[in-house]
C-alpha cells in the first residue's frame, strides 16, 4: 500500500514544533473477503486520506518525540455475492512517534497510530472500522 504525505512544520518555542500535514492513499486496501462455497464478498477500503496535527518536542539537536491527531475519511465498498454499493467512513486517529535525522537529507522514523472510524449501521449490515499501524520509516 502506497501513500503520499505532506507536512510542513511551525516553530513553537524553542524546543516545540507544530507539524499539520495530510495523506493520500493511492491504492485499495482489501478490508474482508467472506468466502462461502463458489460465492464471496469483497469490502475494499477506497479514496483513504487523512488530515493531521502533530505537536513535537525536540530531544537533543537530532531528535523529535511527537504526538498525532487525525481526521479520517475513508470509502468502502462492497461487491460480489450479487451485490454492490458502498459507504463513507469518517473517524480519528491518534498515536505517537519518534523521528531522528541520520544527516541532513535522511530521516529515520518510527509510529504508533490507533484508528478510529464511526459506525454506520444499514438494512443489511452493521460496521465500524478500526486499525493499528505501526510503521517504521526512512527517508531521503
């Protein structure tokens, strides 16, 4: 699964930073597939971006602690076993992490966040989405 992120980050203080950014999810991600016999269901999660605040702390020259807060949105869709549609997910997302520059243009980073997303309730069914991400990333 791929994504794209900007940021851009303010200074607050000495040692603090306010970093407000967003994301795009550029492919599906597959939420369930129920397999019964020849018949099955997919719900594949689409259209993923989210919209974040991230407080930091500055820890030495290096090195920033930082907390997330997130609004999500997200689409489901549903197909297969004769029928399709599909729903607008919205939640939040909320987590910590832990970036440090290796030089001037590297980055290592490691995250925790927990998903959120409301739950909406039909005829046929009833879902509420959550998640976890942990990630650990690099970059250049």
């Amino acid at each position: 699964y791929i994504s794209l992120q900007a940021a851009y980050g303010f200074a607050a203080g000495s040692n603090f930073i306010l970093n407000v950014g967003g994301t795009y999810g550029l492919g599906d991600l597959t939420l369930a597939k129920l397999v019964s016999g020849s018949t099955s269901l997919t719900i594949k999660g689409t259209n993923n971006y989210a919209i974040y605040l991230e407080p930091g702390y500055a820890v030495g020259s290096n090195t920033l602690t930082y907390g997330k807060l997130a609004y999500l949105s997200m689409k489901a869709e549903v197909s297969g076993a004769g029928t399709s549609g599909s729903k607008d997910f919205n939640g939040v997302g909320y987590g910590f992490g832990i970036r440090t520059m290796l030089d001037k243009n590297l980055y290592l980073q490691a995250e925790f966040v927990q998903s959120d997303f409301e739950k909406l309730t039909d005829s046929c069914f009833s879902a509420k989405p959550t998640g976890t991400t942990v990630s650990v990333i690099s970059s250049k």
